[in-house]
C-alpha cells in the first residue's frame, strides 16, 4: 500500500473509499494501486503525561 498525500484512481477498477477519516483508493484489478492519504502518526498517537502534572501530583502527596 502506497501512502500519499493526494490519491488518485488510476485505472477504471480502482474505488474510492472513506474509512475511520481516511481516504483509501482499492482496486480489484491490480493490488498495486491500493493507495492510503494521510501520514503515519503512531508515534504521536499516545499522550504522554507532562513533567508539569508529574511535580504536581508528587507536591500534592508531599503536602
């Protein structure tokens, strides 16, 4: 699967699908067309608890 940032159908096959707010381009004709846009956040996906709440949570059980 290729992934754009614009997709496109490049043959008369291919469909155009929106799934979980992601555009998908799948083709029944030829596997190589599939096509994903967006970019991969995986990374980011997480939160990840500020330094910021972790000193105030330890001050509040020291007071």
């Amino acid at each position: 699967m290729k992934v754009r940032a614009s997709v496109k159908k490049l043959c008369e096959f291919c469909r155009t699908v929106k799934r979980r707010g992601r555009v998908y381009v799948l083709c029944t004709a030829n596997p190589k067309h599939k096509q994903r846009q967006g970019i991969s956040t995986f990374a980011c996906e997480g939160s990840v608890p500020s330094l910021n709440l972790f000193i105030v949570e330890i001050l509040i059980q020291v007071l």
